[in-house]
C-alpha cells in the first residue's frame, strides 16, 4: 500500500505537474529515494519538496538547494 510520497515544488512552491515522485510503503523508504534522486529532481526544476501521508504534510517544503 502507497502510503507516502513526495510533492515536488518548483521555485514558487507550486507542485510541478511534470514530477512525480513514486508511492512508497514507508517514511524511511520514501526518506531513501529522496536521498538518492535529489539531484536529479533539482536538475529537472525542483526547488523542494514536501513529504505526504496520504494527503497530510508530515513535514515540508524543504529545499534542495544544498547547505551554505
């Protein structure tokens, strides 16, 4: 069961309808790919993310601009 997944926002915190992040069954899995596919999200426009349960925000936006 999809529990968790990923809004991806752009640079004006709208979702950006051309990302989607897969469902997972987990916080940590959802967590992991996040850790590992940031990159590539920043590249293709993301700005941040916002992790969902179901429909509720668990904690977000947060930004994939790394650490100054």
């Amino acid at each position: 069961m999809t529990e968790f997944s990923w809004a991806i926002l752009g640079r004006d915190t709208a979702p950006l309808a051309d990302q989607h992040s897969p469902g997972f069954p987990t916080q940590a899995d959802a967590e992991a790919w996040l850790g590992d596919n940031w990159p590539q999200l920043q590249d293709a426009g993301a700005a941040a993310v916002t992790l969902l349960h179901f429909e509720d925000v668990v904690y977000g936006p947060m930004s994939l601009d790394p650490p100054s």
